[in-house]
C-alpha cells in the first residue's frame, strides 16, 4: 500500500509524491529498489532534493517506564536539481542499500510486528516536506533463518519480537537500536530460564548472535540475567540444531562452572574455530552476567521455525491491538504521521 500525498507544507497547488517499493521483501544488507513519482502542481517549482529515509518504531527505557518513538537509521539522497513544471509526471527509479543490521520484519511470510517505514522527503524552495511513508519488508538472512529454525527443532517457541533503543555493550553494533526476539524456553530449559532473547547483529563478513536468558532464581538465590555472544559466518555449514543446543546450554549454566573464555573447552575463540566476526572486532565467544528489567510482555502463539507462522502471525494482530494485517500499514502511516506533528508542534 502506498500513501499518495500533496506537499501539505508548501501549500495549495503543491506538486504531489507517491513513492512505490518493488514489492519483494529486502534482506539486511540488500538492495531496495522502487520509483518516485512525482506530479507537478499549478506552478513550476524547483526541486532541490529528494531523501529516503529508513525509520523504525523503536521502544526506549527511562525512569518513568517505557515509551515508543520513531529513530531515522538511514537516509539517502536520490534526486533533485531540476524544474518540475506544471502538473508534469515524473519518476525517478532508485536502488539504495540496507544496513546490514536492519531488523527482521518477517519470517517464512508472516510479519513479527516489527514496524519499519520509508518515508520521502521533498525540498522544494528551502520547504521540506515529508509526505510518502510506505511499510518496509524485510526477510531473514539464510544464516538467520538457519539459527531461527535450530531453535524450533529443539522446541523453543516465539513470543514476540520488539525493538529496544540502546547499545549492546562488547559488539559491533552499528545502528542506535537492537531488534530483541524472544522465546519460550523448550521444555529441558523450563526450569532453568523463564525466557531466552535473541539477537542478531549482521555485518558483511557474518554474524554476531547475542543470547540472553531470564533465568530462575532458587530458594536461596535470586533470578537474574545471563549473556552470551557467538559470531558465526554468513556461509558456514554446521549442524545448526547441536550448535544452537549448545550454545543454549552454555548460557543456562553459571559462568564460574566453565570460565568466560572458552567456547568449546579449549579456551581458543570463536575465530580460532573458523567462526567470522562480521565486524572485524576478534569474533570471540564472550559471555556476563547482569540484572536487567528492560523486557516487556508483548504475548504471541507459538512457534519458531517451521511453526513460527502461527505464532507471527498472532503477535502481528496483538500488537496493533486486533486489527487485521491489511490495516497494519495505514496504523504504521498513523503513527509516523503523529510523530511529524509532535515534531512541529515543538
């Protein structure tokens, strides 16, 4: 769906904008491509620039509790410089790339709830106006997926997916947010964690896989979080199921009972394994301990992997409060639209 706007900013007979995207989902770090159509209005006017912007509604902690707002995580320029006369048409294709860590929007086809936009800003004689807003789609990489699907196998469930503004401390991340998947422990883990959160952080040369479990706390201790970070390849070729079990099993234990360095007992890192760090920091197995009360309980059906449809799909209804998929984008629209005015409005 798109949203056909007059330039509201630069008043009646303003040209119009109407941005469309290729219809196929993008992958992190791929190519977007799609046109801008423009109509001239009932005068000539210069064009000084046109820019996509990438934005996302993202959630953010503070001390009166959480709140959503919007974060522009990229911005292209993709024309300007001329004269559109009266009411004259023109389109201008254009291709930009991702980041390779946008978020992930959907799986095997079903949307996560994630909320991602393109919205077009036109300059017009020193007026901005960002008129356009269309949803962004993006699938998982192969390698994510991969991971997504171990987990299914070896019975862990999805239970919803948001994005948290923040930094994870000791990676690579480049973009001011994280997308945070959570799941329900598989049944051999219930006793030992209430959830486990996962996050990817891609890069060029690979993946930086972030796992976080909220675990129980016993009679005489308190629960509290654990961390593990492991870097994979884009490529690599594994068991996914025994890998991911794995990894699972180091983070449900205490970190004392096998010391913070060593991935495999041997003390060596993940690069010294054949393990790629996307971002060229040492891709190293790290893990922590902390107390955190960042998540919220955003409720969704079950099911990651091959299972996950039905769970996304029942968190992309509960998040927008039971309106139908087709309704998702105008809410998506809404909501950025609200933010432009609050923005005005200050």
């Amino acid at each position: 769906m798109v949203f056909k706007r007059l330039l509201g900013s630069l008043g009646v007979g303003a040209p119009t904008v109407d941005t469309v995207l290729d219809p196929a989902p993008v992958l992190p770090g791929g190519t977007l491509t799609g046109q801008v159509h423009l109509k001239g209005g009932q005068a000539d006017f210069d064009i000084e620039h046109i820019a996509l912007e990438l934005v996302a509604r993202v959630e953010a902690e503070h001390e009166d509790g959480e709140s959503e707002g919007v974060v522009v995580f990229d911005r292209f320029t993709v024309g300007g410089g001329f004269r559109l006369g009266t009411e004259e048409p023109r389109s201008l294709p254009f291709q930009v790339t991702l980041p390779w860590e946008t978020p992930i929007t959907e799986l095997y086809g079903q949307p996560l709830g994630i909320v991602l936009g393109v919205r077009t800003e036109v300059a017009v004689a020193g007026a901005k106006d960002k008129g356009d807003l269309d949803q962004l789609t993006v699938t998982a990489l192969p390698v994510q997926e991969a991971v997504l699907e171990a987990f299914g196998q070896l019975g862990f469930d999805f239970k919803s997916a948001d994005l948290e503004y923040g930094h994870i401390a000791g990676t690579g991340q480049q973009l001011p947010f994280y997308q945070e998947i959570e799941l329900v422990p598989a049944p051999q883990y219930a006793h030992q964690v209430n959830e486990i959160e996962l996050t990817f952080l891609a890069g060029p040369g690979g993946l930086e896989v972030v796992l976080e479990a909220d675990k129980r706390g016993g009679l005489l201790t308190s629960g509290h979080d654990a961390v593990t970070r492991f870097s994979v390849g884009h490529h690599d070729v594994r068991d996914w199921a025994a890998e991911v079990d794995g990894w699972v099993r180091q983070l449900v234990e205490h970190h004392a009972a096998y010391g913070a360095r060593s991935a495999y007992g041997h003390g060596a890192s993940y690069t010294e394994h054949g393990h790629h760090d996307p971002h060229g920091h040492g891709g190293h197995h790290h893990h922590d301990d902390h107390h955190d009360d960042h998540h919220d309980d955003h409720r969704a059906g079950p099911g990651v992997g091959t299972a996950v449809a039905a769970g996304a799909a029942g968190l992309a209804v509960g998040v927008v409060g039971g309106m139908v998929a087709a309704e998702v984008v105008d809410e998506v629209g809404d909501f950025f639209e609200g933010d432009d005015e609050e923005e005005d409005e200050g």
